[in-house]
C-alpha cells in the first residue's frame, strides 16, 4: 500500500472540497469525482467549486477531474469517501474496480441507510478490505474553517496505529494538525450522535432558550454519547477517553457553530418549520436528520437510555411538539 500516492476524493460537497484543498496544500496529485458534469465544467471555468467553499481556489492543473468513479479509483493508492451518507450506497453500487493494496478513507459522518452499520463495516464487506486498509477521518472541523486556513485538529481511525500515523503526516499541515486512534467505531459513531446533538441544540435555540440550558442540554449529550458508544462496543472502553476533540469537540463546535447545518436544521425545526420544509429551504443535507432513525433503530438491540435522541427523534419523525418534548426532556436533565 502507498501512502498517500495518488488521491481519489468521491464527492464534490462542501467537505469533501475542503479535503481537495488540504491535499492540494499539501503537493499531492488527485483524481477528483463529481457525479454532475455539468459541475466539473464551471468548476474548471472558476477555478472553483460553484457549489461549495467559493473561498477555496485550486491550481487546475494538478486535478484530475472525472464523472465516472471507476476512472477515479482507477488511478488511486488512497481512495476517500466523501458523499453524504443517504447516497453513499448509489455510488458504491457503480464501483467495478478493486481495492487491492488501496487505503480507503471515510470522511462521511453518517451511519449507512436501511443497513444501520458504520461505514467501516459496510466499506470493508463491499470491498473485502483487510481492516488495516481502512480509516476515517474526523475531529472538530466545518469546512469554512479549513477553506480559510483557520487551525483544526483532525484524528485518523485505523486499527493499525503505523498506518494511521502515515495518513495522519499526509494530512498535516500549518493548519491542519493530526493525530491517531485506534477505536474506528468509536470514532464513527461519535461522529453520527454529535450530529443528533446539534439538531436538539438548533431546536433549543429555536424555542428561544437561553444559554444556561443549552450548557445542561450539552453537558447530557456528552454523557449520553459516552454510555452509546460503550454499550455498543466495550471492547475499547477502558482506552476510549470521551474528553477527547474527536468526541467530545467535534460534539461541542456542530452544537454551537453558526456553520453547523445540523444547528441550522434544529433552529428551524424549533422556529416551526416542518422537516420537509427545513430541508428544501436548506439546500444542504443535515445528516443528523437520518442519523436519528439509524440510531434509534440500532438501540432497538441494546436498550441504551439515550432521551436526547428519543426526544429529537419523537419530533422529527413522530411529529410531536418540539416544545412538549424538551419539556419532558427537560424534566429529566441534570
């Protein structure tokens, strides 16, 4: 395996472009795949994203760009993944190559739909990865931030600490700082729940309370995602620090941050909004808004008390009263 080698981002979004400028920072080549043509055309008259991150500027002749995936894993040694979680499986089921001897990244913080599994288990089956071959990328980052050089922390999740370090000094940089773990699910799943937790913040600040209560709504949240996350897999329990920016800062800046998608989706939700109607005025996916019925539904098996999840999911799936259900949720906080 060579890392980093050449460089496939998956994903043309506001993420995934933020990824494209590190690695271009970073003096490496890349294939890039946009599913929409049209988008890498104008993308290439800009020089770039018309989409997304219009701050970001990138030297075009050292992308490669394509509208065919195939073409981009093709040419790749480090292959990333980086579209939403609700059509992650659509692009997978066009993939015909092979991942042999390439290292598969996730920066997609989301839960794969209908199957209710990581995307670390869903990559490594589809592809008959070794999981040394696998990692994800996470930590306490928004987009606009890295497309501004601001300073971030990102961690890398691979079981096997050698590589994970060698893909963490790729992706270091004057702004971006790196460092390793090796509890891949934990990292995963931190990365989903702190999503739900922005939602339940957003509506929080769209019933117009204060900042005394958001503190206690946060405070619960990091507990609530350290019990999930050890009952799901105890296995790294005694070694899973939650304090840690990967959990707990990645919680804390999309709960409180004016560029969380997820806490814009809330306040709308709070303000009255319907879920459909938050969403087409959003233009953006709020991936919280899935991970709540994924979450739901994989506690189904465990029975982990998690109320600010039941309380997030009753409003946006059961239509119940935003403010009702943080009344009764309230209740129960400390």
């Amino acid at each position: 395996m060579k890392i980093p080698g050449i460089v496939a981002i998956l994903g043309s979004g506001s993420w995934s472009t933020a990824i494209a400028k590190i690695v271009q920072d970073n003096d490496a080549e890349f294939w890039w795949y946009m599913r929409n043509p049209d988008k890498i055309a104008e993308f290439k008259k800009l020089g770039y994203n018309p989409t997304y991150l219009s701050t970001a500027r990138f030297n075009l002749d050292r992308i490669h760009f394509t509208d065919d995936i195939n073409e981009a894993i093709r040419h790749a040694d480090m292959v990333i993944f980086g579209m939403p979680s609700p059509y992650l499986r659509q692009h997978v089921e066009k993939i015909t190559e092979s991942f042999h001897d390439k290292i598969v990244i996730s920066i997609i913080k989301g839960i794969v739909q209908e199957l209710n599994i990581p995307i670390s288990e869903y990559l490594t089956d589809r592809f008959q990865l070794k999981p040394e071959q696998f990692a994800t990328l996470s930590g306490p980052s928004h987009a606009e931030e890295v497309a501004w050089e601001r300073l971030t922390y990102l961690t890398v999740g691979c079981t096997n600490l050698e590589i994970g370090q060698e893909i963490a000094d790729f992706f270091h940089n004057s702004y971006v700082h790196t460092t390793v773990s090796d509890d891949v699910i934990g990292v995963q799943y931190a990365g989903v729940l702190k999503n739900i937790y922005a939602i339940a913040s957003g509506i929080c600040s769209g019933l117009k309370y204060g900042d005394n209560f958001q503190a206690v709504l946060v405070s619960n949240a990091i507990r609530e995602m350290k019990r999930f996350i050890n009952g799901i897999n105890p296995e790294r329990q005694a070694t899973r620090h939650i304090s840690e920016s990967v959990y707990t800062g990645d919680l804390l800046v999309t709960s409180y941050s004016n560029f969380s998608r997820n806490h814009m989706f809330g306040t709308m939700i709070g303000r009255g909004y319907s879920v459909k109607s938050a969403q087409l005025e959003m233009e953006m996916v709020a991936e919280g808004y899935y991970g709540t019925k994924c979450i739901k539904e994989i506690n189904q098996k465990y029975g982990i008390p998690i109320p600010i999840v039941d309380c997030v999911y009753n409003i946006l799936y059961k239509r119940m009263s935003p403010f009702v259900e943080f009344k009764l949720l309230s209740d129960n906080l400390r």
